[in-house]
C-alpha cells in the first residue's frame, strides 16, 4: 500500500543517514560532538549535508513521505467518492427516466447521493420533496437542501430558493434574502435568475426601484439566451427620472400636508386647554360667590336676630 511505501521509504533513509555520519577519530568530546572548532553548531555534521544530523534527516524525510502520502490518499478517497456518487446518480437517473417512472426509488437514490455531498442529488432530491413526487411533499426539506446545494454554488438551487424566499413557500418570505440568492445564480450566468432580479429592479421588490438596471438585466438574459431584443436605456433613464421627481414631490407634499396637519392638532390642544382653563375659573368664581352670598346671609341674620333680642329685652323691662 502507499502507508507501507511511504514507511519503507522512510526506513532506509533512516539506514543510509545512519551510516554517513562523519566517525570520529577521537574520544568523545564536546569539540568534536559539536562539529570540532569551538563554534560551530550544536548538531553533528553530516557527510552528505554537512551541517544535519542523521536524525534531523530521517525526521525531514519521514514528513515529506507522509505529506505525500496524505494528500495522495485524499486524492484517492476523493476519486472514490466521486465514481460511487456517479454510480448512485446514474441509477436515480434511471429510475427517474424510465417507464414508467419509479421516482420513489429515485429519491432513495438522490438521497444517498445527496449524503456523499453531491449539490445536484441535493437538488433534484429538493425538487421532488417540494412537489411530492414519490416522498411526502415537505417544502421546509427541500428549503433545507436548496440551501446547502446552493452553498455549493449551484445556480440552479440558488434560483429556485430565491423563488421560496418570494413567495414565501417553505421558508419565511424574504424580498432582499430572495434577491441576495438571485444576485448570486445571475453572477453564474443564470438565465431565469437575471430575469427574475431584472423583475425585482423593475418593481422594486427587495431592493430600491431602478428601471435602467433592469433594462440591463434584462438586455444580459436577452444575450444569454440568443435574443436580439434591444431596449432604449436612454427612454428607461428619462422615465426612472421622471418617477423620481414625481415621487421627491409626493414626498414634500406629503411633508407639508404632515406640517399642517400638526399645525392644526397643536392649535386645537390649545384652544382645548384655553376652553379647559375657562371653565375651571367660572366654576370658582361660582364658588366663590355662592360662599359669599351664603355669609352675607347669615351675617344678615344674625343682626336681626340680635336686634330682636334686643326689643325683647327692652319691652320685658319697661314697667307697665
């Protein structure tokens, strides 16, 4: 195998670096373990490269061999999982395509592709859960999977999750998510993905309103498509212009209508508040004469009764 390869690779490059090591003709001392001289380095030199030990090599060579051997096994299990994913699709295919079809063993098969990551299994899986056909219809399922297909850079995903996100099948409706996908597919050259954001400019769905960029969009899907349909940007300019102006006046007419209308609440709060105050005062101005008119009354009272007290006492004491 390429591990046993790689191994033996490794084993004698081992061997021959331990056999060319420079012998030394002395005792073992710090001078010539280091290279002799006083200042060399601190590894033994080598007879091939002079300044390696034939451990730094072995350990190198080892690295290498097993960075090779690595990335070569990644390349295989890659291959692998390629050639099963091209099997399994072919056999969701015809089940898919024969007669009559057998979509509920096509979907198996889309599943088990789609497992292996494959972005077009993932699709076709998300096509057949969004229209029921051989699974249970479950459009959160294939929002699922159009998501992750279309994380793949699959146009095709990205344009249709875009269609959900509009219309709000599946997944919570989104104008700007829906045109971020559209954006992404046109990006790919998409046909019906440049038109459905040329649509989005044009009516302002998910994005500020510009007919001049949808006349281009929809000038690059009339290209894609083999189409010689021209459109007059110049006119498409005049008339984005034209609805800008109109709309700047809505807008400041709206703000003065806005102004007056706050005017006349404010002024109407006031004259409330004014009426309020009035009332307020009449009503203590009655109490107030109501208080003095019942003091008046009896102070009035009280004089005549003293003053018949009075006579009373006069009369009972003038003899007869």
């Amino acid at each position: 195998s390429a591990a046993g390869q790689g191994f033996l690779v490794a084993h004698r490059s081992s061997m021959l670096s331990s056999t060319c090591v420079a012998p030394s003709t002395s005792s073992p001392s710090s001078s010539s373990l280091r290279g002799g001289g006083g200042g060399g380095t601190d590894k033994p030199r080598s007879v091939l490269t002079g300044n390696y030990s034939s451990a730094a090599m072995f350990m190198d060579f080892a690295v290498f061999c097993m960075t090779i051997y690595c990335e070569r096994l990644k390349q295989e299990q890659e291959s692998a999982r390629r050639e099963k994913t091209r099997e399994v699709m072919g056999l969701a295919r015809f089940y898919a395509e024969k007669d009559p079809p057998d979509y509920s063993r096509a979907a198996e098969a889309y599943g088990q592709a789609a497992a292996m990551g494959d972005e077009l299994a993932r699709y076709n899986l998300a096509v057949l859960y969004l229209h029921g056909v051989g699974v249970d219809q479950d459009s959160q399922l294939a929002a699922s999977l159009l998501a992750k297909a279309a994380e793949q850079n699959l146009p095709d995903a990205s344009y249709l999750l875009g269609t959900m996100h509009v219309r709000g099948l599946g997944v919570e409706r989104d104008a700007e998510k829906a045109v971020k996908l559209f954006e992404q597919a046109a990006a790919m050259g998409h046909e019906h993905a440049i038109e459905a954001l040329a649509d989005c400019h044009a009516r302002g769905i998910g994005t500020r309103r510009s007919l001049l960029r949808a006349a281009q969009l929809f000038s690059e899907a009339d290209q894609a498509k083999g189409r010689e349909r021209q459109y007059d940007t110049v006119k498409f300019a005049e008339v984005q212009n034209e609805e800008e102006e109109e709309e700047a006046e809505g807008e400041e007419n709206k703000g003065k209508k806005e102004g007056k209308e706050k005017k006349e609440e404010e002024q109407e709060r006031k004259e409330k508040v004014e009426e309020a105050s009035e009332v307020k005062v009449n009503q203590d101005m009655r109490y107030v004469i109501q208080e003095t008119t019942a003091f008046d009354e009896s102070t009035e009272g009280r004089e005549a009764r003293r003053r018949k007290r009075a006579l009373t006492f006069q009369s009972l004491s003038t003899p007869s």
